[in-house]
C-alpha cells in the first residue's frame, strides 16, 4: 500500500502497509581510524584530536595533528592513519609554518600525469595502501625546519550500517608518545531519537575510566575521551603512554516504526528497519573446497567453524553439505531437516573431512545448485524461505570447468535469481575479484578470510551475519515521475538486526513529500538539516555504482565509470576512479604525491515427538495434547484460584520436575466461583543436578547449591553450566536443557501495562519430552506416553460453529466439543488457532484421577 511523507509533518498519512513474507526480527556499523604519528629525533607531538560528527548514520571525520620540531635542524615527521575501506577520504591538508598545502581530487589519470616526475626520480607516490583485514593506511611524511610547526588534518566519510543492532564506532589509537592535548569527540544527532549509547577502551585503566564522558537524550549524543599527561602515563615516573588499544563506540536509534524518511534539499534517504516479525527458515547449502591445498590448518580451521554454525542452525532450518577437490561428494542426496538426530550425524560427517586432491569449484557449486532446486520443485522446503550457498575456497579451479567466465556464466544461469550466493576466499592465492564477480552476479556478496589463528571465529562470524534473514525480495517503490537516480531499491533478503538504506534525488529540488510503495509498517517522520542527505546520496550512488561496474563489460562499464567518476570528482571523494594530488615542500621544490583508493585483489519451536504426543500450556491455563497418530489434538483447562500451585511434570528418574503457580487478574470478580487465572511463576528444578531454575514475567534465576544467578527478559543470554543449558531470547522466550536432554520453552505474554485487569503471564512448550522416563507423571507428564482415542456420533452442540462428540479415550466415554486454543509459540502477541477436541470439567475422565490431585504445596 501507498504510504505519504512529508518533511514537515510527522505523520505518516497511510500508515498501514503489509509485508510480503511471514518473516522474525530481532544489525553494525563499521568505522574505524587508527592514529599513529610517528616520531624522529626530537618533533613533539603537542595536540591530536579526533572529531566524528554522525548525522543519520553517516560519519563526517576530521583526524588532526600538531606538532613541532623541537630539534636544531630539519626532521621528517610521518602521519599515518588507517581508515575503513568502505570510507572515502574527502580532504587532506598539511599546514607548516602558515602556509596551507592541500590536497586536491582528480581523475586517476589527470593525476598521474601531475606526479610522474616525482616516480621519475625515483620517490614513492603512493599514499594510501592495502592494510589489515578492513583498513586502508594513509602516510604522508614531510621534512619541517628546526622549531617549525606542522598541521596534518585528514577527513573522510561513510555510510555507517547496521550490523546485530548495533552501530559501532572503533577507533584504534596508538600515539607512541605522551600528547599535550590529547582529544576525542563524537557527536550524534539521530532524528529518531537514540535508545542506547556507550563508550569503552581495551586500555582503559581506572584512573582513566571517568575521563570518558557520555550523555544522550532525545536525538542527541555525545561523547568526549580527553586525558591530562598524568593520566596517559602508564606509570608515574615513566614516559611511556598507556593509550594503546581500541576505543569503541556504540549506539542504537529509537524504533516505534520499522522505517524513517528524511527529506533535505532536493534529496531524500529512506531507512527501513522492521523488527519483531517472525522468522524466517532457511536452506543453506555449504559448499567447502578440501583439495589438498587446504590441508593442515586450514581444514581443521574449516571443520571447528562448521562445528560451530552446526550448534547455531535452528531446527525449523534445512542445510546440506558439497565437498569438492578432484571429485564431488555430498552429506545427503537431499536437504535436510536440522532436527537434533540430523545434526548430530551432521557433527560426524564434518569431523572426518580431509583434504587432498584439485579443484573442481564449478562441480561443487553445480551440485549445490542442483540440490536446491530439487528440494524447491518437490516440495521439500517451506515455500517462504531463505535459500542460501555459502561456498568456501582457498584456491583457483583447476579441474573440470576451470575457465573463470564460464563458471561465473554457468553459475548464474542454474540460479537464475532464485538463490543468494556468498562467496568466502580463504587466504591469498584465490583470485578474489572472480569470487567477488560470481557473488554480486548473484545477490551476494564475497569476504576474504585470513588466516590467522582466529579464521575459526571469521567464518563463523560471517555466517552469524547472514543467518537469520527476516525478509526476501524485498522492494521499496517511488514515483518514476518525481524521483530520479534512485539508489538500489531492491534487496534478496533482509537480515535481522541489519538495515535497509535508500536514497534519491526529486525531480523538483522544492518537493518537501514523498508517496512510497513499500512492505512494512508506516512511520512517523521528522526533518533534519544539513547537506548529510545529499552527500550520502552520492556515496550510496557511487558505492553502487562501482559494484555494478565489477560484473559489467564494455560499453556499459564504460557508462557506469562515466557516472561514478562524475559524482566522485562533484562530491571530492577519493574511490577506485580518482586520486588525491598532495603537494609538499622539499629543498629542491615541491613534491606531488597521490592518494589512491585501493582495490581489493591487488593488494519458537516446531516439536515432533514420534510415537508421543507435542505437549504445550498456555494461557487461561489451556492445555493441548497434540497426537500425531491421529492428526488432530486434544485440550482442557484447569479452572483454579489464584495462588493455587499445579505440578505439571515429576519424573523420578531423571529427577525433573516443573511445576507451575497460578496468577489473575488485577482486580477479581466478586460474581465468579472461579477466577480467570494464568501461569505466573514457574518451577523447574533437576533433583539430580542440584539445579532450581524460577521463572516470572519478570526474571530469570538460578540455583545451583548455593549459588544464585539472575537474569531479566531485558537480557539476551546463552548459559551453559551444571549440566543446564539455557537461552534466553529477549522479551521472548527461554529455551532450557537440563542434564537428560529433555527440553522446555517458556514462552513469556507481555499486555499493556495500563490493562485494567490483565497482567503479565507464562507458557510452557515441551522439546524433546521423550528424554524423560516412562515413569514421568503430572497434569502435563502423563501425556508423555502414548494416548489412543476415537472419535463418535459428531453432532451439533450450543454453538453452531462448534460441533460435540463423544470421545472413547482411557475406557471412558465423554462428551467433547469441537473448538480451537490459542498456540503462542511462533506468534506471542496474537497465537495461532489450534484445532482440537475440547474436554470439559477440568479433564476429567481425560487426566488420570481428579486435577486437585495436582495441587502441591510450593513451587519446589
């Protein structure tokens, strides 16, 4: 549906738009600096700062440093800095003795012609290089007089994005020597107003922890990192700076609405951010090279990182596994259900990897494919899923089809659009640019891997980013007539925790409204001032349009650069197509040095029981018994008082229990025998493991002996101890393991906080309940084993929409009623209706005596 914007209105005039997919939500931005001044003989470093000005994501940087030539004669002073590659340097200028020495941008080869005498005589032109895994380094070196003064003020940008839920900014500082007046500040300004921000350093000591100085409120942020010398020292009597490490930022903004629109001078971006849909299953396929140059290291790199993602893939998710060196083989014919059987064979196969042999890349990519597609054309995928290839390889191909063209041509027509290829390059000897060609063909992306001793968390990082897409085929539509050079407005997947940026310019600079054709929720929306739109305009237009001109040939490339090149040199930033000239002075005249941009390559819970039945208790509390046998399900309630303790689980073999406190309404019913009650505080305790876990709308806690540990739903915690696993997924639910295996869900409902009458309450979800012995009981328990019933003489009853029955269950005979109860596991706000045959009387003739039975006397 259409929804309006207007720059001067904050309401969004439709807001009420629908979402293609059933997708979950539950995302970081990269920006990085490393300072590092050099000294040689005598220069002093007086003052350095570093300012960060970040307005609607995008990042304005200015890094400046002063200092002084404290010596008698000349000496040569260095700046180094190094920067995201995603950023683009904007400006540079070098200061000395009054006299301003600026950098100016060209196209690449305007500005080699402006420094080849320089290279002729033998000097390095280059200042900014490959370095580390996401850095860039700019150097430049000077000669300064004795008692001169130097100024080094570099400045660059970037697009900020979303990664986990958090924007971060990390700044590496490394002076090598104690500065007089030492600073770094960053302002924030965020028309959706900030939820969070923090600031930390890896060498951050006591003393030094209160010179880091935050405030937020409303869309304002601000933090300050300024130490005296005393605090730099790293001990008193020495000269030695203790400021070496990482200094971290990090942020998020306020989200009533899953997107925001800002609309400034003629330019406009839109930022799109759903949160809180369900989540979406996926198909991964891995794809791993083990021919013989990934022995060693590597491949058992390779098998700790697939053990890793194993213990991460959901079990409503389906994956297989393609092995290529001089031959292909594969885990399974098919995809496979990640069920908990499945995984664990899983664990086996990945364990007795090797690695020998060539590599034929195109017949691992070929199979995976292949296996894709059967699974979608026989129906064994959910129809709304994500299907992803994650291939990894350390080599070029050398057998089979070893032509790089005619894999990435071969690769693309068997996808075909459907499917998201990534491509991850281990080491140095892939070709990098042909990975990163094949993937953008086909709505991925590529990574290099490094080895090193952390390539483990690499990989498994990676995949941490791409495996919960909430969204697929995403679009976002504005009107061809009023909007022109409209960044990329369609996307494959939306990941959860990431963000979705779009930005255009009007047609008519005066227009201050925008009607956009989107799939999400409506927003509210807010003005911001500046030229940040229009310039992140063009770094996304840029960013994509040099993307576009890695897959593209001839006459097309030749537009695409013509284009970028054009909005690199309007906007001055430097990308692969420009250059910075930087002039300095030298005795025998001026120098001219360049400043290019390097290029990469050059330097809640399904259950299936089998043979029992899926067991869950929710709500009034509603209990309902799904018997697969039989395909259908049975329900009842337990009327009780509020207070009254019900035991739901006692197994005295495994030693689990789970019991289960009733609450009501806020106010009770003066007229009613009964009172509408629902779970509010639950008890789960393992006699044998010595472990109590209580669980309440508000907290989490542990007993382990004596110990005691807490937890909020506020809290999104993994735990593993005592034999107890548990996983608390923020404001949603908890999944805990304990000792034999068997598994539970508690599932938590929030409710206004203003309701007159209803308060906060729990469910209970089983998972793997055939851990637990046959001896285990209670009004839940019991049901663990196998239930038979039949179904007789359907009828009308008193409500036309709900038939009765007569059900023969246990050798009794009842009168049942056809109605459906609330399931809360995949949606907590709104549950999905689950057909059953209802028993009346609290179960009774169903349940084994009378549910008074099942009133105990404490939670534990």
């Amino acid at each position: 549906t259409n929804c309006c914007f207007n720059s001067t209105q904050e309401v969004c005039l439709v807001p009420v738009l629908s979402f293609r997919t059933d997708v979950t939500a539950s995302a970081l931005f990269g920006f990085f600096s490393f300072l590092n001044l050099q000294v040689v003989n005598g220069m002093e470093i007086y003052s350095m700062k570093i300012d960060s000005k970040v307005t609607s994501r995008f990042a304005h940087n200015v890094i400046t440093s002063r200092a002084v030539n404290r010596g008698n004669v000349s000496k040569e002073v260095f700046f180094d800095v190094e920067l995201p590659k995603t950023a683009f340097i904007t400006n540079f200028s070098m200061t000395i003795d009054g006299v301003t020495y600026p950098g100016t941008i060209k196209e690449k080869e305007a500005a080699k012609k402006q420094y080849e005498k320089a290279v002729s005589r033998g000097q390095t032109a280059g200042l900014v290089k490959a370095s580390g895994r996401k850095t860039e380094k700019f150097t430049v070196s000077v000669n300064i007089k004795a008692a001169s003064k130097v100024t080094f003020e570099l400045s660059y940008e970037e697009l900020l994005k979303r990664q986990f839920g958090k924007y971060e900014m990390f700044i590496k500082v490394k002076p090598k020597q104690l500065v007089k007046d030492f600073e770094i500040e960053v302002d924030i300004f965020e028309p959706q107003g900030i939820t969070e921000l923090e600031a930390e350093g890896t060498f951050i000591t006591n003393e030094l922890q209160n010179t880091i100085k935050k405030t937020f409120s409303g869309k304002k942020g601000h933090i300050s990192f300024k130490p005296t010398l005393a605090q730099q020292r790293r001990c008193a009597s020495c000269s030695e700076s203790v400021l070496d490490g990482d200094f971290t930022v990090r942020y998020d903004v306020k989200r009533t609405t899953p997107d925001n629109l800002q609309i400034v001078n003629g330019y406009f971006v839109h930022f799109f951010a759903p949160t809180n849909l369900p989540k979406l299953s996926k198909n991964i396929i891995f794809v791993l090279d083990t021919s013989g140059s990934m022995s060693g290291r590597e491949i058992e790199q390779t098998k700790e990182a697939m053990l890793k993602i194993l213990d991460d893939i959901k079990e409503d998710d389906f994956f297989n596994f393609i092995l290529f060196d001089s031959e292909i083989s594969t885990w399974k014919e098919t995809l496979i259900k990640a069920t908990p059987e499945n995984l664990d064979e899983a664990r086996k196969f990945v364990r007795q990897i090797s690695a020998q042999g060539l590599t034929n890349l195109h017949g691992g990519l070929m199979r995976g494919i292949d296996i894709l597609n059967a699974a979608h054309e026989e129906n064994l995928v959910p129809k709304r899923s994500a299907s992803i290839i994650i291939m990894l390889t350390d080599g070029q191909p050398n057998v089979g089809v070893s032509n790089t063209q005619e894999i990435e041509k071969a690769v693309k027509k068997a996808i075909d659009g459907r499917y998201t290829l990534y491509n991850l390059g281990f080491g140095s000897g892939v070709d990098y640019g042909f990975l990163e060609r094949m993937a953008l063909e086909n709505k991925g992306l590529a990574r290099r891997i490094y080895p090193d001793s952390d390539t483990a968390l690499q990989l498994q990082g990676f995949y941490d980013e791409v495996s919960n897409p909430m969204l697929i085929d995403v679009e976002l539509n504005y009107p061809e007539n009023e909007i022109s050079d409209l960044t990329t407005n369609n996307f494959k997947h939306f990941y959860d925790g990431s963000e979705i940026v779009v930005a255009g310019r009007f047609v008519d600079s005066n227009q201050n409204h925008l009607c956009v054709d989107v799939r999400g929720e409506g927003v509210k929306q807010q003005y911001i001032f500046g030229e940040y739109i229009e310039r992140l305009w063009a770094y996304l237009t840029i960013e994509q349009l040099l993307e576009k001109r890695i897959t593209a040939t001839g006459e097309e490339k030749e537009n695409l650069t013509a284009q970028a090149l054009a909005l690199s040199l309007k906007y001055k930033f430097v990308t692969p197509l420009t250059s910075m000239v930087v002039t300095k002075p030298e005795e025998n005249g001026n120098e001219e040095r360049i400043a290019d941009k390097p290029t990469e390559g050059i330097d809640i819970f399904t259950i299936v029981l089998p043979e029992t039945s899926e067991l869950l208790i929710d709500g009034d509390p509603h209990f309902i018994i799904s018997v697969p046998q039989k395909k259908d399900a049975i329900c009842f309630n337990i009327n009780e008082n509020p207070g009254m303790i019900l035991n739901l689980i006692n197994d005295p073999v495994t030693g689990i229990t789970v019991n289960g406190e009733l609450i009501g309404d806020k106010r009770p019913n003066s007229d009613a025998k009964i009172q509408n009650s629902y779970f509010g505080k639950l008890g789960i305790a393992n006699k044998h493991l010595d472990v109590k876990l209580t669980v309440t709308p508000e907290s989490i806690t542990i007993e382990n002996g004596d110990e005691k540990t807490g937890f909020t739903w506020l809290d999104s915690v993994t735990l593993q101890q005592a034999g107890l696993t548990l996983i608390i997924n923020r404001k949603k639910n908890l999944v805990l393991s304990m000792g034999s295996g068997a598994s539970f869900v508690v599932v938590l409902h929030q409710v206004w906080k203003k309701h007159p009458l209803h308060q906060d309450f729990l469910g209970l979800y089983t998972l793997k309940s055939d851990k637990l012995s046959e001896q285990t009981h209670g009004l839940l328990g019991q049901f663990f084993r196998p239930i038979d019933f039949t179904i007789l003489e359907i009828h009308p009853g008193s409500d036309p929409k709900k038939p009765d029955a007569t059900m023969i269950v246990k050798n009794n005979e009842l009168t049942v009623t056809r109605g459906w109860q609330k399931d809360y596991r995949r949606d907590p706000t709104h549950g999905v209706d689950i057909p059953c045959w209802f028993v009346h009387d609290n179960g009774a003739g169903l349940i084994d005596g009378i549910h008074t039975d099942y009133i105990v006397s404490s939670l534990f």
